[in-house]
C-alpha cells in the first residue's frame, strides 16, 4: 500500500501557517483512511505535542546542512551533472525512505522539496504577494524576493502536484510559472482545528485572563507590515475624535513591526484602548472571537486568509480589505487598506444590530459554500493520489 508523509516545518509560533498546516494534515488523514498509508513528519519538536492533541502520531527530523547543500546546488547545473553520478541522498530524503515514504506532502512553501533526489512530492504555495506587493519590508529587504522566485521555479516544476487556496492563486501559479493548470488543486482553507476542538461556551474565564471586556474589535495576525495593524491605530483615533471609543486587541507574534506600533499607540494617546495579547494559547482563540464586537483585517496580502473563515465559524461579523473580496463575497464590510477613513466608516457600521445580523448570516452561508468547495477539491486531490499510486506501480 503507498505511503504519504505530510512534512510539517512550521512551530506554532507561526500562527495561521501552523494552523492551516494542520489542517492540511488532518485533510490528508481523513482522504487516505482506508485508502493508503499515512504519517506525519516535523522538523519542529515541539509539533509533536499538538498533532496528538488531534490524535496523529508523528516522527520527528532534523535539516541537515547537506539538505541545505543540495538545495542550493539545484540551481546549478554543473551540481546537477554531479548528482546525476553520485546519487547522493540528503538526510530528510533518507529519513523519509527510512519510514516508508513514497510520495511526500509538504504542508507549508518550503524550499525541502529542492533537496529530493528520488521521491516524488506534492508542493503547496498559499500567495504570491511578493510579486503583487514588492514594496513591503518582509518580502523586499535582504534579497527575500529572489529567494522565494528560486524557491518556487526549482520546486513546482518538480512536483507531482501543487496545493493553492483558491481558483484565483491556481491560476497565476500557472500564468507566472507555467504549471499546467491540472496539476494546481485549488484548496480552500478552514478554521483552525484547534480552535475548533477548545472552542469555549463562555467566554469570561479567558476575557479576564487578557484583561478584556466584551465588545472589543479583535485582530489575530501577527506584526508585519503588510497586516496593516497602523491603519487600525488611525481609524481608532479618527473614531475616538467623532466621539466613538472603541477598544482593539491585537494577536501574534512579533514579525518586526510591534515595537514600532508600541510607539504609535502612545503617539495618538491611545494606550488604554488598544491591547497586544502576544502569542495566544489556541484553546484562547475561540473565546477571544466569541467576546469580540467584530473581526477586523485591513490586510494587504491574499487572496485568502484565516481569520475571516474563523469569524464566521464564531458568528461575528468581519471588516475586510476590499481588493480581497473574492475570498469574503457579500459576507464582510468591505474598505480601502489604504484610507483610514474607509475602515473607521466600517468599523463604525459594527455597531449597527441589523447590519451585524445580516453579516453573520451571510458569513455562515459563505462558510457552508467554501466547505463545499473543499469538499470537492478533496475528491479531486484524492484523485490524483489513486492516479499516483496506479503509476508507481510501474517502478516500486
């Protein structure tokens, strides 16, 4: 019977990465069950811990320097000619092999497949924001835009088949890279499942553990630049002189911007309304939707993310940026990322009852229809599993 590892490389520092992580591995545990085999496998230890939370065991690897040697080396050709003689297999190959593998799904982008030698691998990109927005500190600075460019041209052109997170991002993988389209599945993404599992009915416990009062505007992401966290501060501060007070807490770990948005709560003079939770625990998550007036996310980067599907699941209502929408529909107050008018004029409809109870239901209609989008990308990627394992017949 074919083996799947999924390769799991993201901590739980990373927040939405590390969750959709594991929803792609508890995806791919339900498609292959009496199907064919399946592991997991993490690079970062202390993964080990949540995956039993969701009742999948795992193994645990380390990256080599020879895995980084032969990622590298790819770009070569004379590498190439090297290998083509050599047939050197770096440890997570030999790791992998060692627990059976015969096809590899890497649940995050990851430059690891670039250093398979013989197994076939499945790839996934969630955005190509570094080609639609250079301009932001984390993908321009230090050359990060041409590492992701070599990242994507040496692994997709190699995969058996590319995971994306909608119609949208599929078919610009195909445009920009030349991947034949069939070979891209569109996978929509899904509410955290740890959040889902310690979901609370009452949510005061964990309120008063953050030092929160109900009906406060939540952001979960963490602090870079392209979230967007500083026109938030603007809005705040424009509703405040319209005589609105409004309270904003903030989730996430530091990406380099907190510092800075530190100083520019105590610029406006905003320090008692706005709260940086820092990294929260994922059996806070659900409570912090449940207490909050409204999810707010006037993020630049798409097209799809997870808070919008999360507020949904938790029946709050959604502030979203407007050049996303494709992802949200009719389901969200669209505004400007750019205009901090825009998103003090959304924020502000939040406090319409009628307005909210519209919003939440369409935002459950919307989630039923990206379950069925799933639902239907899992028979297609179950598909191409079957179709996978009839081949290898013909070398295994």
């Amino acid at each position: 019977m074919m083996k799947i590892v999924a390769v799991l490389e993201a901590s739980a520092g990373a927040g939405g990465g590390f969750n959709q992580g594991l929803s792609a591995i508890q995806q791919m545990d339900r498609i292959c069950r009496n199907r064919f085999e399946f592991s997991v496998l993490t690079t970062c230890p202390e993964s080990v811990g949540y995956l039993e939370q969701l009742g999948i065991a795992s193994h645990t690897a380390k990256v080599g320097l020879m895995d980084t040697l032969l990622i590298q080396g790819a770009q070569s050709p004379a590498w190439r000619t090297f290998q083509r003689r050599a047939r050197y297999l770096g440890p997570l190959e030999r790791r992998l092999l060692g627990i059976g593998c015969d096809l590899a799904y890497f649940v995050s982008p990851s430059p690891l497949p670039a250093a398979l030698q013989r197994l076939n691998f499945i790839a996934t990109v969630w955005d190509l924001c570094h080609r639609e927005f250079p301009e932001f500190p984390e993908v321009r600075s230090f050359g990060e835009i041409q590492a992701r460019e070599r990242m994507l041209h040496s692994v997709l052109s190699a995969a058996y088949a590319v995971v994306s997170d909608s119609e949208n991002l599929a078919d610009k993988i195909d445009r920009l890279y030349g991947i034949d389209r069939h070979r891209v599945i569109p996978m929509p993404f899904s509410p955290a499942p740890l959040m889902r599992a310690d979901a609370r009915s009452d949510p005061s416990p964990v309120l008063r553990k953050h030092d929160l009062k109900p009906g406060y505007f939540f952001y979960p992401a963490q602090f870079w630049a392209h979230k967007n966290h500083d026109r938030i501060l603007q809005a705040a501060k424009l509703l405040q002189q319209q005589g609105v007070e409004i309270d904003v807490a903030f989730s996430g770990g530091d990406g380099g911007e907190l510092s800075r948005l530190r100083t520019r709560v105590k610029e406006l003079h905003l320090e008692h309304k706005i709260r940086f939770l820092g990294f929260v625990p994922y059996g806070d998550m659900g409570s912090l939707y449940e207490g909050c007036r409204a999810v707010i996310m006037p993020t630049y980067f798409g097209p799809t993310n997870l808070p919008p599907l999360e507020a949904w699941a938790a029946k709050r209502p959604l502030v979203y940026s407007k050049h996303l929408h494709d992802q949200v529909g009719d389901a969200a107050i669209l505004v400007d990322p750019d205009e901090a008018e825009s998103l003090a004029a959304g924020m502000r409809q939040c406090f319409d009852d009628k307005a909210v109870e519209r919003l939440v239901h369409r935002g459950c209609a919307r989630l039923e229809k990206i379950e069925a989008a799933r639902r239907n990308a899992e028979s297609l990627l179950a598909e191409a599993l079957e179709r996978f394992s009839r081949r290898m017949q013909a070398w295994s």
